[in-house]
C-alpha cells in the first residue's frame, strides 16, 4: 500500500485548526448567545470530528469501501441521536393529566 | 467414503473446484503439538477451539447462577439464598450468558473455523489479531469473574441509572470493566470477519454465490462493529458518574436515568440480533443440507440478514415504553418494531419453503434447526405482542419478557449453536458423533426448554414480575414446573458435552463430507489441513447446487457400478 500524501506541514496545521476550535469552544461559553450556543458548540464539535476522520484517520486518501464505511457510523450515530432526541422534544406534546 | 469423496469434489460438470478431499496425515490438530503451540497459535481454526472451550465453561457457570435461581423459585418464600444473593445471581447470570457466551457463542467459534473455509481461503485476514481477540476475551472475562469472586454486582445485566451510579454497593466499576474489555475482542473479530469476506473470497465466489452463513456473519460483525463502542462509552459514563459524581445519568446530580437506557439499548436491541443472526446463519445452512434443496428464495434470504440489520438498530424504544419516553417517540418506536418481523418472517417462510418437498432427513443437525423454527417464531411472536404498546404495558418487566427472550435466546441461538456443532463436528474433529445419542439430546433440549419456558409465559402474563426471589403462592405449581424443565434442559445440554468429548477420541472417521453437502468446506479433508485447501478453490456455481450434485451422483455411481 502507498503511503498516504499527508505532509507535517499538513498534520500541523490540521493540529493547530483543532486547538483553535478547542480555545473556539471554551470562548464561546462565556458568551450568552442563548439557543445558538448549543449550535455553535456542536458545529465546533463537528468540525474537530471532521478533521480528525479526514486527515489524522486518513478518510480524506481512502478508497470507496472505507469511506462509504466511515458515512455509514456517520448515519448510525445520526439515527441514535435522532430518534433520542425526538424522545426528549416531544415529551411536553401532550398534557400530563390533571395539570 | 471413497464414492462419497469422488462426489463432492464438485456440484455440476462445470464446476471447478481444483480442491481434492483425500486424506491428509497432516492437519491443523497434529501439524504441531504442545500446549504452546496452542496458546500462540494463529490458526483461525484452533483459535475457534480455544473459543469454543472457554465459552463452553462460562456458559456452565452462567448457567449454574441459573439452575441456582430456579432451586430458589421452587419455594414461594426464600429458602436458599437471601434476597440479595439472588439479586447477584440473575445480574451475573444476565453479564455472562449475554457478553461471554451468547454474543461471541456462533462467531467466534463456529465462525471463526468455518467462514474462511467457506469462502475458499487459507485464514482470516489478520490471523495476529484473532489471536489477540481471544485473548482480550479471556482479559475481560477474568475481570468479570473477579467482580463475582469479590461478591458479584446486584445491578441486572442492564445496569440501570441511577441505582448503578449511586446506590449499588457492588462492584459495578469491575463487572463493567470486564464487559468493556471485551467488546474490544468483539470488535477485533468482526472487522476481522469483514476484511476476511470482502478481500480473500476464493476466485468466481461471487456475493451471489456465497452461503448465506456468510451473509449472515458479515451483517452481524458490522452491526457489532457500529453498536459496540456505544456501550463502551455508556459503560464508561456509568464508572465516570459512579466514582466522580459527575452528572450524567442520576438525577440527583442534574442527569437524566432514561438518556442512559436509550444508549444502553440503541447497543442492547441490536446485539439481541447480533445473538440470533449467527443462528440464523446457521439454520440457513443445515436446512438445505437435509432437505437435498438449494435454499428457497436465495436472495431474500440474503437481504434479510441486512434488513435485520439495518432495522434491528431503529427499534430500541420499545423497550422504554413505561420508562417516561414520550407517547409519539412510543408510537413510532412501537411501529418500527413490527417492521423489524418483516425480514424475520422472511427467513423463516423461507427456510420451511426450503423443506416443503425436500427429501428430508432427520438428522441431529435438522433436529436443531427444526427445533430452532419453532422456537424462534414463537419467541418472535411474542415479541410482537411486546411491541404493542398498550400490552406492553401489562407485561412489562413480568416473566412475559423473560419467557419472549429465552425463547429468542436459548430456543434460537443456543439450539442453533448445538446444531452447528453436530454439523460442523465431523469437519472440526474428523470424527462422527453417535447419532442416537445426538438425537436424544436434541429432543431432552427441545423438552426441556419448552417446560422451562412455556409457563413463564403464563406467570408473566398473570402478572409475575421478573427479578423477585419470593412471590405468592398461586404461582407455584408454574414454578416448579419451570424447575423441572431447567433440571431436563440442563441434563440435555451435558449429554452432547459428553459424547462430542467422547467421540473425539472413540468416534469414527468423518470422512470429507460425511452429509453430502456442497459447501466449499466439505471440499478439503477432515481435519482440515493447516492451510486449509491443497489449492486455492475456484467456484463458478451457486451455493447449495444439490440439483446439480444429484446428477453428478447418479452419473458417478453409474460409473461406480460400471467399474
């Protein structure tokens, strides 16, 4: 197998992107921007999962299988964390009795 | 045997599979000796003895802590162990019989020695980490038995929050390391399993030529790939709320108890499939076999491993349907749940279609497998009657479930598990088992499950709820009778124990193919060689060709007769 075309330059700067999300994150929960501080928290998250698949997982210089395996726990994890949450936003739907 | 060995060289004329099954001096059981040899071996095939024989033991102490709990059922008050003994004895029973046995039983033994036979090749594809995979094994399940040896956990096999994170004085943190631990092996083997059936499939064995054992074991190693970490990381919120207070899980702390049962069940509800998907593996195999029938429905067969699959990972709710989820995350759960019947069914229709007008032998093998059908469908079944919501709230938490799951468990997977080792015996040892006694044991098993089980379906159904060690007198007389049966279940489970031991020294010999069968497996000799295949197979039919093979037969005892 050829080794991958990932440089130290490249592990470098993939490194620093993802300890300025890191400082990125912790900013961000000092600032009240209400709701969307979950949103922001969580694309932050996203975008560390992705670099870290991409490059240090080495997605990015995989063949089909691989990547279609990498976009299947993807789906997997959305699936848990969609119907979990579904759960949690629909419980006030309906009235507890007697309130 | 020499007739029989001339006639499964290959299934039609065309075939070509360059394999010849003449005995071989040297196989994987004598081409080296030593405990050592043993112990380092990367051989797929000793590796799925050493699973076989450390499986074997902890399925006998689980179901030790079982016969336990049946003794102290006889009486309706306690009158052998105390309420928290007995509280230990259905978690540590739960722990081992669901990561120690059930989970690894078919894949790791079964699996491990058949599926590269199966595909025409000479190992798994990282014979180094199949041997790693039994010793993490080993690793996780030595710490489980020091949480036992140091007074057990009382917590059920579910660990549910937040009596597991804050109330339980048992040792928690070690029975969870000792799981935790061993989905690493779990995992080791089924990416082993995927890399194995995607790269080193002999040459013409295409996916559509595949056994369906095959189809079956690469849709449970994925979904054991994807569902595995999940309990590991769930595992791990339990220890990290459990000795840092940390709220997660316990509300007393800021948690949420339910957030930990849907990530205990989106890994739990699939791995009750990842228990059954290598029975059904196995029941795919032996029915053709004898019934002289390719598998009816190829295809469908096939896609409903992945159905299974897929579905088995979209239904985990129901099993929280009293425990505060909301009524529309309920309804589309209890939908979901039929479904998931939907490529079940489809197995079983076709596996009885496969029957109807076979020429069918009633082998111990077929035993099994017949025994399995039934079973399993009235497990499946009731699981219906489980995924209705209203009347899974009258059952819920009662011998009910109890009853619906072994009937999955023990009737499908352990039934299948037994079945495959009759068939695969003479392949495993090179040796015959004594085919009356085999019969009998199927028939003690099949017994004795059913008095085990059936009246726990009735004790739940009246409202008996599981994990009470004392209960009203009215449901005695089921009591007993389950008793009775686990005493029958027990002595049909020890007889084949005996007699596949005895027979592997004082049995006949196998032969290469001693049911006529067409897989690739019963090309090379029994034992296998090291390597497994003197050439490397080259396949150009369908599995389960026995048209094909019933013309070649005649055409060779035509020949035969002739000579």
């Amino acid at each position: 197998m050829t080794p991958p075309p990932l440089t130290r330059k490249t592990l470098a700067l993939v490194f620093l992107a993802l300890w300025a999300l890191v400082l990125g994150t912790t900013l961000i929960g000092f600032i009240d921007l209400g709701q969307y501080n979950i949103v922001v928290s969580v694309a932050f998250a996203a975008i560390q999962a992705l670099l870290i698949a991409l490059f240090f997982m080495q997605a990015l210089y995989e063949g089909r299988i691989i990547r279609i395996i990498i976009t299947g726990g993807i789906v997997w994890f959305l699936i848990m964390e969609t119907l979990t949450l579904g759960d949690y936003m629909t419980r006030g739907w309906l009235p507890f009795p007697g309130k | 045997m020499q007739l029989q060995d001339q006639v499964h060289i290959g299934g039609s004329a065309d075939m070509t599979i360059e394999t010849i099954a003449e005995p071989v001096r040297k196989n994987y059981l004598n081409d080296k000796q030593g405990i050592l040899s043993w112990l380092l071996t990367t051989d797929h095939k000793r590796i799925g003895l050493l699973y076989t024989f450390s499986i074997t033991v902890l399925f006998f102490i689980g179901g030790f802590f079982a016969l336990m709990m049946r003794l102290e059922l006889l009486s309706p008050r306690n009158w052998l162990v105390s309420t928290e003994t007995y509280n230990k004895l259905f978690t540590m029973h739960g722990i081992i019989m669901v990561w120690f046995f059930l989970i690894p039983s078919i894949p790791n033994t079964i699996g491990n020695f058949v599926i590269p036979l199966m595909i025409g090749a000479k190992d798994l594809a990282f014979p180094k980490l199949n041997l790693a995979s039994w010793y993490v094994f080993m690793l996780g399940a030595g710490v489980t038995i020091y949480a036992l040896f140091r007074g057990g956990v009382d917590t059920g096999w579910t660990f549910y929050t937040p009596f597991s994170t804050g109330y339980s004085t048992t040792y928690v943190i070690a029975a969870a390391m000792g799981i935790f631990i061993s989905g690493f092996s779990t995992i080791m083997t089924s990416v082993n399993f995927i890399a194995t059936i995607h790269r080193m499939r002999a040459p013409g064995l295409t996916w559509f030529r595949l056994p369906i054992f095959i189809w079956s074991m690469y849709a449970n190693s994925v979904v054991l790939v994807l569902n595995t970490p999940v309990l590991a990381i769930t595992l791990v919120m339990v220890a990290v709320e459990r000795v840092f207070q940390v709220g997660i899980f316990d509300p007393a702390l800021g948690g949420d108890p339910v957030l930990f049962q849907h990530m205990f069940w989106f890994y739990s509800h699939p791995a009750v499939y990842t228990m059954v998907l290598p029975g059904m593996a196995v029941i795919s195999e032996i029915v053709p076999v004898f019934s002289r029938k390719p598998i009816f429905g190829y295809t469908a067969v096939a896609f409903s491993s992945v159905g299974i699959a897929v579905i088995g990972f979209l239904v985990w709710g129901h099993h929280m349907f009293v425990a505060g989820e909301s009524v529309y995350s309920a309804m589309a759960f209890s939908l979901l749940s039929y479904f998931v019947a939907v490529p079940s069914a489809i197995k079983v229709f076709n596996w009885t279609a496969t029957m109807y007008k076979g020429s069918v032998s009633w082998d111990t093998p077929m035993l099994y497998a017949i025994g399995f059908i039934g079973l399993f469908t009235i497990g499946g079944m009731t699981g219906l009657f489980l995924a209705a919501l209203g009347l899974d709230v009258h059952v819920h938490d009662t011998y009910f479930v109890i009853a619906h799951f072994h009937y999955i468990m023990v009737g499908g997977t352990v039934m299948a598990f037994l079945g495959a080792f009759h068939y695969w015996w003479p392949k495993i040892s090179g040796k015959l088992y004594p085919e009356g006694l085999g019969k009998l044991g199927a028939m003690i098993v099949f017994l004795g499950f059913n008095l085990t089980f059936f009246p726990q379906f009735v004790l739940g159904y009246l409202g008996m709820p599981r994990r009470y060690a004392a209960y009203p007198e009215e449901f005695q007389m089921l009591h007993i009778i389950s008793t009775a049966g686990a005493t029958i279940l027990g002595v049909g489970y020890i007889l084949p124990l005996c007699y596949l031991i005895w027979s592997w020294k004082y049995g006949k010999p196998a032969g290469p193919n001693p049911w006529r069968a067409t897989g690739l497996e019963w090309q090379t000799s029994s034992p296998p060689p090291t390597h497994n295949f003197k050439k490397t197979p080259v396949v150009n039919v369908r599995a389960y060709d026995y048209e094909a093979m019933k013309e070649q037969l005649g055409l060779r005892e035509r020949e035969f007769e002739n000579v």
